[in-house]
C-alpha cells in the first residue's frame, strides 16, 4: 500500500493458531501458519502504521518493525490483545483461535489406562465478539472467516454477530485458498454486503488490498 497512508495509527494484528494445553507434553491445536496475519502485519509497517502482532506459536520470522507479543492458548491471546485494545486503532483478527480447550489441564503427565479415554472440552472466548462489543466510533475491526460452503451467508453472519466494520470471507476448500499455503481467495464484506471478490492473490497482496479498503473507509469517516 501507498507509504505513510496509516501513519500514526496503531494496527493490532493477531495470527495462527491457538494451543490448548491437556498436559505437560501435549496440546490441541490446528493448522494454521501464521502467514495471512504476518503479511498483514508486514504490510501496515510499509504503510506507517506502529503495529502489534500477538501470535500463537509460528515457524514465521517477524517482520521488521513489528511489536511481537508470543501467546499460546486464546486465554492468553485474549488477556494480550484487551490489554491493548483502547490504544488501537485498526484491530486485526487473523488468528485461527481454538473454540474449545480441555477443561481441565493436567499438571502430570496423563498416564495410559483404559481403552478409552474421553476428553472434556469446554468453549474459549470469542475475542473478536468481544471486541465488537468494546468497540468506539474510532476504532476499525476486521475479522476473518474460514468456510468451507456458503461463505457469503456465513461470512455476512459473522459480520453482525461480532459487530465488525469489515470481514474477511475465504472458502478454504477452493484451490490456493487458506491454511498453510503463500496465497489465498477472499470476499471483503461490510455491513452492507460484499464489497470486493478478488481474484487468486499472494497473501502480501490481499494484505494491501484490506489495508488500503480500511485506511479508505477511516479516512472516509473521518470526512478527510
Ligand atoms: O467464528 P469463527 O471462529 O469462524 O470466526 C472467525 C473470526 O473470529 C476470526 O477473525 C477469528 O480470529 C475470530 N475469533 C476470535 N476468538 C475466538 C474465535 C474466533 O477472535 N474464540
């Protein structure tokens, strides 16, 4: 994006997976990489913004530039990012957070005994929910929504529920889009509906496009 276009804006981002710890060895935790929120993150630096990346655990290497804060489960994700919310401007959920972690963690090692073993999973915190509902008139929040069928519907769901200025829709079960790989397939949607389907892009460049839609719509609200 144009450099110096979110120049005295903090950006909050957050990226990959949650980990959800069951015992002292071993944890729940999902496939993403990090990379859709890293680039986001790398992105707002070029553009000027003062950014904050709180992530789950990543082979990634951090951007020049950005304030990294390391989190492991969405407990401690969640306590990292309302900590710095109300000095945020641009909040940024590209985190794949874990919906449930186990509801106790054992402090030893589990050990084996019967054929079976149930696990109690209880529900996390929606963070991005959260921040809806916190939100001020000078605050912008963009969320994510990972489908795999009826990705307006889901997407523009999401939207409304978590009470977000933009949301980002990607079907992961197309070709080159979501977890793992260097690009990805997205929807932008606002209240409104959808606003942009871009084509198959690098995950930098679907990174500038959503930085350039939000700086355009703050400065829009803005009146500039
Ligand atoms: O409902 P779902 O998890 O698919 O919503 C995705 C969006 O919500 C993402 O932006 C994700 O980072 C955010 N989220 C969150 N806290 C959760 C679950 C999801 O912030 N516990």
């Amino acid at each position: 994006g144009e450099p110096g276009r979110l120049a005295g804006k903090r950006v909050l981002v957050t990226a990959g997976g949650t980990v959800e710890r069951l015992d002292p060895v071993r944890y729940l935790t999902n496939d993403s990489s990090g990379k859709m929120g890293y680039a986001i993150a790398e992105e707002a630096v070029r553009m000027g913004a003062a950014v904050t990346l709180v992530s789950g655990p990543s082979a990634l290497a951090v951007p020049a530039g950005v304030t990294l804060v390391p989190v492991q489960s969405a407990l401690d994700m969640r306590e990292a990012v309302l900590a710095r919310l109300t000095e945020s401007q641009i909040i940024i959920k590209a985190a794949a957070v874990a919906d449930y972690r186990p509801a106790v963690v054992a402090e030893q090692k589990i050990k084996k005994k019967s054929d079976s073993l149930t696990l109690e999973l209880i529900k996390n915190p929606d963070i991005l929910q959260e921040i809806g509902s916190l939100k001020t008139k000078n605050q912008f929040v963009i969320g994510f929504a990972a489908e795999t069928e009826a990705l307006d519907e889901h997407a523009m769901d999401k939207l409304k529920r978590k009470n977000c200025d933009l949301i980002v829709g990607n079907d992961v079960s197309q070709e080159g889009a979501g977890f793992g790989g260097d690009t990805n397939v997205v929807r932008f949607y606002d209240q409104n509906g959808l606003v942009q389907a871009l084509p198959i892009l690098s995950k930098w460049d679907v990174a500038r496009k959503l930085l350039e839609l939000a700086a355009d719509r703050m400065a829009a609200a803005a009146g500039e």
